[in-house]
C-alpha cells in the first residue's frame, strides 16, 4: 500500500486547505461596459 492514510490525508488539507480554484464573481454591467472599451470596440 503507497497511498495516504485517512489521518494523513485531513492534514494536508488542514495545512494547506481543499485542492481549490476559486470562482471569479464578475460584474455584469462592468462586463458589459468591457466590450465598449479598447482600440477597436
């Protein structure tokens, strides 16, 4: 057996939190003014 035991396993997360990306929340009306803004819109 190579794995991590259970224990091992709620350490790693304990120290180093979930294996996660965080979601960007984005405004939707400045998404919208975005298409307004640059060299070409």
């Amino acid at each position: 057996m190579n794995g991590q035991t259970n224990i091992e396993a709620t350490g790693f997360r304990f120290r180093y939190g979930l294996n996660d990306i965080p979601e960007e929340k984005k405004n939707p009306p400045l998404k919208s003014l975005s298409y307004f803004w640059g060299p070409i819109p």
